[in-house]
C-alpha cells in the first residue's frame, strides 16, 4: 500500500503532511559532542525545546536548527552571515 500524493489543483485535494524529523537525546549529544550534563543544562534554562509525550523525549529538527543558529558566531574576518 502506497500514499498518493494529490495535486492541490485537484477538485477537493490536500496536501499530505510532512512528517517532522524528531531526534533522540542521544543522537543531539553525539551531534553535538555534549556530556550528559552539558545537554541536561541545554534542556534546563539553555534555550534547546525539547518535547516530551509519554515519558519519551525528542528534540524538533527545527528546534535543533534553531538552536545552533542562535549560538553560531562570525568567523574571524568574516561580514557576520
């Protein structure tokens, strides 16, 4: 079974959502190189959203990305972009 995915032109048609990549505390420590308790402080008061369902916990792609961009500096040199 396959989805279809219909054209918006399409008499009665929606978009199908796309789903939203969700990582693992886990896989945010070893991408960003952090100790556990360097990723607890960024969970804790550091700015880094977390969503937690059931007891299980993931990090938003987007939360991920903005993150880092806000922490990203210029490199020596360089215009700040």
């Amino acid at each position: 079974m396959s989805l279809q995915v219909l054209s918006p032109a399409t008499p009665g048609a929606t978009l199908a959502p796309q789903p939203e990549r969700l990582f693992t505390l886990q896989q945010i420590q070893m991408a960003g190189s952090f100790s556990r308790s360097t990723l607890f402080r960024l969970r804790h008061g550091g700015g880094l959203r977390v969503v937690t369902v059931g007891g299980v916990t993931r990090i938003r792609e987007a939360d991920w990305l903005k993150f880092l961009d806000r922490h990203a500096t210029a490199a020596p040199g360089g215009n700040g972009e």
